[in-house]
C-alpha cells in the first residue's frame, strides 16, 4: 500500500505518456486518496490591505510558473497569452503593455504561450515561452529589443549575470543558453543529461556574480557553470534516487537554488534538503525534506513546502525544526515568501495564508479570488504581490512596524553577496570543465592528474620513437634500392657496350654472306633484371632493347679475298 500511496503522489506532478498515465490510474482504486483537505476556518486576527488589483491574463487551465517580478518600483507581469504588462508598484497605474501573441512565429500556435518568466534587469525585461522562444523588451517602454528560438520550451524564469551583459535561459530539454544581453547572440550552450521521467517544473538559473551560474537538474545533481565558457566545473549531489521503478526514482532538483555567503541551499523532490559548503567543499548536511518548489529563507529561518502540502520551518543555526504545518495537507501549496514576521502561501483555491514564523499557527487567511495560486507571493518595497491562474495582480499590504520592509532589505543585501570572492569550482578542475569525482581529495586528484600527464608523455614517446625508427628502416630501404639502380644502369651499360662491340669491326656489306656461315654463334649476354623499387613498385629505369642481328662470323683459318683485308 505504501509503495502505491508513492506512486500516485508522484503521478499529479509529472509529466507522462499518456498511455502511462491512463494505466497507472487506470489500475488504482484510490482516487481519493489524496484529495485536498477543506478549507481551514480561521479566525483572522488582523486584516491585511488591498493597494490595487489587475488582470494581466493570467494561464488558464495550464500549469505554469510565470511569476510577476519588480524592479525599480515597477512590477512587469505577464500572461499566458502574451500580453505582457508594466506597472506602478504602488499606484497600480498601467505604464505600458505588449502583446507578443503578434510575433510571427505564434501565428499558427494557440496563442504565445509564456511561461518562463518575467525577469527584469539593467534596463531589460526578459519573458520565455512554451513555443520555444525567449523575447527581451526594452524595459521602459514594452518594445522589443530581440528575439531568438531557443530550441525546446522555456517553463523555467531566465536570469541576468551580474553585469546585465549576459542572459541565461534554460529550455525543457535542460539546456542551458548564455546570450549577450545586447545583441542577442549566443556565447554558448551546455547541458546535461536528462532522466527519461521528470518533473514539469524546473530550476531557474541562479547567477554567482559574473562568474558562475547554478542550475538544478532532472538527475538530482546541482551544476556549477563557469559564465564564460559554459563548462560544468562542480557538481553537488541534492536528490539521491531510490525505489523499485523509474516513477518512484524521480529526485529533480527544480526548486532554485540558494546561495548564502559561501554556503548552498538545494532541495529535490525525491531526496532532501543539502547544505553544502564550497569552502570545504563537503556537504554540511542533509536533512530528510523533499520538494520540488522553491525555499524562502531570512537571516534565521528557512522554509520549505513539501508537495504534499506540510509546510517546515527550520532554524538556520542548527537546521533543528521550529515547527511544521499539516492543516493545508494536499491543497496544492505554492512555494512560500516570508513577509515580515509570517510566512505567506497560497492554494489551489486562491486563498492566502499567513503563517506565524514563531510556531506555525495560521493567524490570517484571505480570498484573492477563486482561482489557484501557482506560484509564491513576491515581496518588494514592504508590499506583497500575489498573481493567480485567472490573470488578478493583486498588491497587499500588512507591515505595522515596518519589520516587513526591514527584514526585505537584511535578505537583498545577503543574496547580492551571495558567493562573493568564492571559487565554486571543484579544486583542481580547470577552465575546461573536467569534472572531478567527488569522492577524491585534493591530494588523490593532483596524484591522478600528474598520471595521467606521465601516461599521456609516455605514449607520445613510444609514438614519436615508432614514428622515427620508421623513417629510419625506410631511409634504409630507399639508400638500398638506390644503389641497386646504380648497379642495374652499370650492368644495362656494360650490356650495351658488350652488344656493340660484336657488331663493329666485321667491315660487312649489307646481302654479302661470309664463309663462315656455318660457324657456331657465341651466345649473346643475358639482358639484366631492373631492381624493385622499396614498398610501393618504382618504375624501372629505360632499358634499350637491342635485336638480334644474324652476323656471320669469319673463319680463322681462310683468308678472306675481296674484301681487301
């Protein structure tokens, strides 16, 4: 029953064959076996404000992690649609809109189909979309700077470097894309491979400065890219697959991770919560908590909603539990914020839940509207921004004492630092991106590597010494046929000569037969062979062919007459 129990937890949040998905379903019997508890009754104990409210659009039916972002004292938010949209944080005034769903390339699609986005930085607003394209609007007006395929879809937000100089975008096929910001080039693709069964949501790009970029995977590992080149110089293990089938192996990293001074936060679906330190570079621990969203985190806390609903929190100190929530058991919980003193989520039917960071005890819930909320509430200038399935972008505000606002701007300051003057890359892994096993120390990987150096000297020798005592048996072989055509021409020479020398000096007149006809003929000399030529066959040099000539030869005894001899 457990294992069952398992599966079906499994199945609401992949992405599977249909075929599969009928059967697995098919032959369960416990349908209900994870339907969302109701509602809780709350008795609020404050009232939180409404600024301002607008409909951007919104996903439909669709899942989808398109999130509003700020910068600037701008939200820019986005529909499935393509209808993208800027506005005054506090007033809630529109400052300009963009359709996308008018770029050619929807034409024939069902619409634009936005979904990884909206990231704003230096000036540019950057959107991605189930179609296979990333759009990059100029920030202030809504107009389109560039455009590019990516090839696969784009569910997962993209991220600037540091400098803005570079975009980052990472498609369904779990490749990631460096573009200049400016121009919209690529600098360069890398990738890893992805496991046949994943989740549908995946992490986003997290930029280390100008340097790195972190990126969760269906694998359960979290890459450390260099900005420059793309190569993977780290690996860090997060999910850690087990179970008897692929279904119950499934252990993506696709929350996003976080980095804090010189230490990373990871969480995976199928495996735990990982600290790990790049100092060390050890794992510092690793605590039995699975999600698949993303972790909020302040200067004590961290927080972690599980996909089935509980909500964690932990002390950062001592990763020791503060407490845990089980009200919302299975009403599909977004990712958690924390606004000031409480933890914000959101469910499935579009209610709001502030959590106190204390203990845990819900001590206000309010309806946004009917529709789910997908992903988490956005915290920015004390304000908090909650988008739904239906389209509604609506502003709150709770903040009496302006701890809100306070602890915002502790939380920006350390994820800005985050990594800073650290070297995230695996000792002894170099530009190329050769990943080193985590299971050698530095001392083992230098032995290893000077190894393989003398291996690979060693077999340079042996070649270059083949290569050469080669060259020698053939100089060899060249001098010898060389002197065998000097003899063969000696002997084709002497040949000759020896064939002149018979005929001349007989003074015979052409049709006038000597008396000595009847003489014996001395033999005449053997024609000499022609050598061959060293491995592929030289042609022999010209031999004169000489003809046989019937010369009478003069007998010694008898005197010639007439001939005056």
């Amino acid at each position: 029953m457990f294992g069952r129990m398992m599966i079906m937890s499994k199945i609401k949040s992949l992405a599977l064959i249909p075929f599969v998905a009928g059967v697995l379903f098919g032959c369960s019997g416990n349908e209900d076996l994870y339907a969302p508890v109701e509602a809780p009754e709350i008795e609020n104990r404050f009232d939180i404000d409404k600024l301002w409210s607008s409909s951007v659009g919104g996903v439909g039916d669709f899942y989808s992690q398109l999130s509003p972002a700020f910068s600037g004292g701008i939200i820019y938010a986005a529909g499935r649609d393509g209808d993208v949209y800027a506005y005054d944080a506090m007033s809630g005034d529109r400052i300009w809109h963009t359709d996308l769903d008018d770029e050619e390339e929807n034409d024939d699609r069902r619409s634009a189909r936005l979904a990884g986005g909206v990231t704003v930085y230096a000036g540019k607003a950057a959107v991605g979309s189930e179609n296979g394209y990333i759009y990059v609007l100029n920030a202030k007006d809504g107009s389109l700077l560039w455009k590019d395929f990516v090839g696969g879809e784009v569910i997962a937000k993209p991220a600037f470097s540091k400098s803005g100089s570079a975009l980052f975008v990472l498609d369904s096929r779990g490749r990631l894309t460096s573009y200049s910001s400016d121009e919209g080039t690529v600098n360069w693709a890398s990738g890893d491979a992805l496991t046949d069964l994943r989740l549908r949501s995946q992490s986003a790009p997290l930029v280390i400065g100008d340097e790195f970029v972190l990126l969760g995977q269906s694998n359960g590992k979290v890459n450390v890219i260099l900005q420059s080149t793309g190569a993977i110089v780290n690996q860090i293990d997060v999910g850690e697959p087990y179970g008897a089938n692929a279904l119950e192996r499934v252990a993506d990293v696709s929350a996003t991770p976080l980095v804090i001074g010189s230490t990373l936060y990871s969480v995976s679906y199928g495996g735990g919560l990982v600290q790990y330190s790049f100092e060390n570079n050890q794992v510092l621990s690793r605590l039995n908590y699975q999600s698949s969203k993303d972790l909020a985190i302040d200067d004590s806390s961290i927080v972690i909603v599980g996909d089935n609903g509980y909500v964690y929190c932990l002390n950062r100190s001592d990763n020791s539990e503060r407490w845990v929530n089980t009200v919302l058991t299975y009403r599909s919980v977004s990712a958690p914020a924390i606004y000031g003193d409480y933890v914000v989520v959101g469910d499935l039917e579009g209610y709001l839940y502030f959590m106190s960071l204390n203990d845990g005890t819900i001590v206000c819930q309010h309806e946004v509207d009917d529709s789910a909320i997908y992903t988490a509430p956005l915290v920015a200038d004390g304000n908090l921004y909650v988008s739904t399935r239906d389209g509604d972008l609506t502003a709150y505000k709770y903040d009496p004492n302006g701890n809100a606002m306070v602890k915002e701007l502790a939380v920006n300051n350390l994820l800005a630092y985050a990594g800073a003057s650290v070297n995230m890359a695996r000792p002894g892994v170099g530009e190329g991106g050769i990943y080193a096993p985590s299971v050698m120390d530095r001392e083992q990987l230098q032995a290893r590597r000077a190894a393989i150096l003398r291996a690979a000297a060693a077999a340079e020798a042996r070649q270059n010494a083949a290569i050469a005592a080669q060259r020698r048996a053939y100089e060899e072989r060249k001098r010898a046929y060389e002197e065998r055509v000097r003899e063969y021409k000696e002997r084709v020479a002497a040949y000759e000569e020896e064939q002149r020398r018979r005929l001349s000096g007989f003074g015979l007149m052409p049709g006038v037969k000597s008396n000595a006809d009847s003489a014996p003929e001395a033999p005449a000399p053997e024609a000499p062979k022609a050598p061959e030529a060293p491995e592929a066959s030289a042609p022999n040099p010209p031999v004169q062919e000489v003809p046989e000539v019937d010369v009478p030869m003069e007998n010694p005894d008898e005197k010639a007459s007439g001939f005056g001899l």
